[in-house]
C-alpha cells in the first residue's frame, strides 16, 4: 500500500489556474483511490519549470505548456498532428514517449475545471495505455468530448482504478 500520485509541471499558462487544478484533482484521485486497493492514498503536486520530481513507477507526470508551439511531446520527436487540427481537444498524451500535455491556450477563460479534467483525461489515457480507443464506451470526462464540468462519474473513477497500478516508465525533467 502506498500513494498515487499525478504531478503537474508547470510550465505555461496562468499559475493560479494550475494552483486551483490541483486542489480539484486531489478531490477527483481521492475518489479514484477509493474504487481500488493497490494505493491507499493519493495526491496532485505542482512541479515548478526547471525542478524534477522523483517519480514511482505507478507515478504520472502531465506537463501543462502555454500552447501547442510549445509542446514537449513535439519537441522530444513526437507528433501532435491530432491537436494540431482539432483545437478543441485540450491536451496529448504520447503512449510510446511516455509523455501527458496539456495546452493552457485552450481552457476557457483559464477554467481550472477545463484544467483538472483535462489532467485526469489524459492520465485515464497514459494509465490503461489506449489512445482513442479509450474513448469508446465512455461517459462524463473520458468521451472524445468532454464536458469538465461536472466531477468525473463513477464510470469513470472505476475505469482508471482498474488501471491505476499499471507501472510507467515517465520522464519527469522535461
Ligand atoms: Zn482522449
């Protein structure tokens, strides 16, 4: 038994936005943990640019960066193509880099529910190792759609439960 956590680097966008994020996300991984029995607690952390966390192998990391210019999953090789075209969708995650983003340019008005739901989203995506096939089937924060905000449904926290102890290999100074 230990703790889940997701850390969020910081490293574009408007801070108090992230600061207030988190504060959901903690409430929104509460409700995962309690769907599972690997991890008896949970947490969000706010990383600061230019510090690197040291990560367990059940760890998340998701970058948040001012826009899509400013993606790290493009500048470690990768291809956002699909954000790229759809400005709607509000963060990437790179199953074969290992790499969770989102884009601080897309929230509305800065919302820090767009932001904690979007974080979850793409955690459910790096966590069960599925790109748009984790859509499928989905309601409430894990639909190709999402609406943020409400709470993420029960549907929703037991799907990542299932898969909160998958192990990752995440890189945390990017
Ligand atoms: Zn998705």
């Amino acid at each position: 038994m230990g703790a889940f956590t997701v850390y969020v680097k910081y490293k574009g966008g408007k801070r108090d936005s992230l600061e207030k994020a988190i504060t959901l996300l903690k409430t929104y991984l509460k409700a995962v943990v309690d769907e599972q029995k690997t991890f008896d607690s949970s947490d969000a952390v706010l990383v600061e640019d230019g510090t690197t966390p040291t990560l367990q192998d059940t760890d998340v990391i998701v970058y948040m960066v001012r826009n899509i210019e400013k993606s790290v999953i493009k500048k470690q090789g990768g291809t956002v193509a699909t954000a790229e075209a759809n400005d709607k969708i509000l963060g990437m995650t790179d199953l074969n880099k290992k790499i969770c983003e989102v884009y601080a340019d897309r929230l509305f008005q800065d919302s820090p529910k767009e932001l904690s739901g979007a974080i979850y989203h793409e955690v459910a995506h790096i966590k069960s190792n599925q790109d748009n096939a984790m859509h499928k089937g989905k309601n409430g924060f894990l639909t190709d759609a999402p609406d943020y905000n409400g709470t993420p449904t029960d549907d929703n926290n037991k799907f990542l439960a299932g898969v909160l102890a998958k192990k990752l290999t995440m890189n945390a100074s990017y």
